[in-house]
C-alpha cells in the first residue's frame, strides 16, 4: 500500500500501534514494525532511564522505523521527551500537552512529530508549529477520544490539514482500514485490537474478556481520570464511575508514581499543590487510574483493574499474531477495493 504515511515514515503499511501504557513495550513495537507498520513505544510509565533502555532494546529488535509516544500531562513526560530526542528516535508523537519545542528539535536530525488530537482547531495549531502528520482520535477511540466520532471527525480535518491524517477509533479489521483511507485519512493508529494479539503483554483475563465483549460493553466518563475517558464496562470499572475521585487513594498511589519516576515525593507533591487546585484535581485522578489500568494490564485484576478500550472491541474474535493481523487487514482492504470498483463501474 501506499500513502503519504507509507511514504514519509518509510513503511510498508500505513498501520501504527498506538502507544499504550504497558501493552506497547519494545517487544511489542518492533513485532509492528517488522511486520510492515509502525510501532509506537509507550513512555509514559517509564522515567527517563528505563525510556533509555527501552529505545535502545527496540533498535536491536528491529531495524525498521519506530516511535514512541509522549503524554505531556504525566509526570515525568517531558524529562522522557528529551530523551528521545537524544536518542534521534525516528518518530515522536505527542499527546496533551503543546509540543512546538519537540518539532523543533526532532527536525534537526530529520525526526518526524505526530499530534495527537481531537478537533480541527487543535490540529490546524499543531500543522501551523510544524508537525508532519496528526494522530486524530474519534469518539469511538479508547481512552481519550472527546465527542466527534472518526467517521466526521477524519473528513472535517482532511477539509482543513494539508499535514497528513491518522485515524484512531473503530478501526480493528481491514474494513476500518478501507473506510479510514476513503475519509480522507492517510493511516491508522489502533490500540484495542493491537492489545489482542498474540505478541501483546495484555494480561490473558483481559485478553478472553475482549473477545467476549460487544460494541456497546464500554464506559465514557471523566470520573476515571479526569478526561474524558473511554474504558471496558466491568464491575470495577462502574465503581469507579459511581465513585469518582478518591482523594485517599491518590495520596498514596501519588507515592508509588513518584517511586516509580524516580522523582522526590515532596518535590512532586509541592509542585502539584501550587499547580492551583484544577491541576491539583487532574493530577489525583491521573494517579488513581493509572493504578487501575496497571492492575487491569500487568495482572488481570477484575476487582480493582480499568482497562482503557475502544468501541471496536466488539469486533474482535480472535488472537493473531501481529504480522498476521496486518497481513489480513491489507487483504481485506484490498478486496474491498476491487468490490468498490465494480459498484462505481
């Protein structure tokens, strides 16, 4: 195939992993990339050191071109960042957060910067300061996808970008794959039917549990993190709807994240704190759900784990590998192709 993505990014097919936290680990990324698309590392659980290690343990798995991912909001994303600038990796994308300062310097060594974003005033600032290309994540997206779903969203960008477009949300077969091209998109980012193949570090409880669910077995709420957020309807996940935000519970899990990015609790603690009580808020709902999404994605927890989906997890019913998955997905869009040429004959 081949697009303004498959050409810029020097891929085989314009299918990129999105970048989720514990799932798109360096084994992950580079069973994307060699079989044809482009892995996206996930930073945002990683301080700077690990961020390191694992870009360097990517580029000896694959030789193929490769990404990772920052989330600006999280704690520590920005010392990560720059890492990756230092380590030129090939493809950086960006997400809640303005990253003018990461265009700049990635184009110094020939890098390319995707936005993540979820409406054309955010996308056209993004193509205005320089990005190659944006990420935009519809309605249906896991996570944070806002209120515009994929099948407008795609189309209003492409009628306003000259920077090529990335669909994400409700794409899982080569069907989404067709359609995404036909709206104008140049690519598609997944996540949710990513974390269901075989190369996938997704806990097995959640991995069966996807393949019994349906299009409408998801949650949309700002009570899980604070954004609007799209997760797996279970037990757990409701309560934390029902519940909000668990002051308590942040304090301590606050700790655990400051442990984990090797950042002084107080010092994180304090910086928060005269962030005004907004970011104070967002920052206690960051902690508690990044507990339940480890919970949901490292050990399978049904009690207390969140896992972040989209929609299209109703349209998974199977464990592939990834270079199965990709293969199938180019055929069925190629297929689909030749039927749209008999009906437009």
């Amino acid at each position: 195939m081949k697009t303004r993505i498959t050409e810029m990014l020097g891929i085989q097919y314009p299918i990129i992993l999105s970048g989720m936290s514990w799932i798109s680990v360096p084994e992950m990324v580079a069973a994307v990339s060699n079989a044809g698309g482009l892995g996206l590392l996930a930073t945002g659980p990683l301080n700077k050191n690990q961020t390191r290690e694992a870009v360097r343990k990517i580029r000896k798995l694959t030789d193929k071109p490769f990404g990772a991912n920052s989330s600006l909001l999280f704690p520590g994303a920005k010392e990560s960042a720059k890492v990756l600038l230092e380590e030129k990796v090939p493809v950086i994308n960006f997400a809640t957060g303005k990253g003018d300062w990461i265009v700049q310097e990635a184009h110094k060594y020939g890098g390319k910067v995707m936005a993540t974003v979820v409406n054309a005033r955010h996308a056209k600032r993004a193509e205005e300061y320089g990005c190659d290309a944006v990420i935009a994540t519809g309605n249906e997206a896991a996570a944070h996808g806002e209120l515009v779903t994929t099948f407008c969203l795609i189309p209003s960008l492409s009628d306003n970008l000259k920077i090529p477009i990335i669909a994400a949300g409700g794409v899982a077969d080569g069907r989404g794959l067709a359609a995404a091209l036909a709206l104008g998109a140049d690519g598609v980012a997944m996540g949710t039917r990513m974390m269901t193949t075989k190369e996938s570090p997704l806990h097995k409880n959640y991995k069966r549990l996807a393949m019994e669910k349906d299009v409408t077995d998801t949650l949309y709420s700002r009570r899980i993190d604070g954004l609007w957020c799209r997760v797996l309807k279970t037990d757990a996940a409701e309560k934390a709807v029902k519940q909000g935000l668990n002051l308590p519970a942040a304090f301590f899990n606050a700790q655990n994240i400051a442990k984990m990015m090797k950042i002084p609790f107080f010092k994180l603690f304090i910086g928060v704190m005269l962030s005004g009580w907004k970011t104070s808020k967002q920052m206690a709902y960051l902690a508690n759900a990044f507990k339940a999404f480890s919970l949901a994605t490292e050990e399978g927890d049904f009690n207390a784990g969140v896992l972040p989906v989209g929609q299209c997890i109703g349209l998974i019913h199977d464990e592939p590998t990834v270079k199965e998955l990709l293969d199938q997905m180019v055929r069925e869009a190629e297929d689909i192709q030749k039927r749209m040429n008999g009906v437009f004959a």
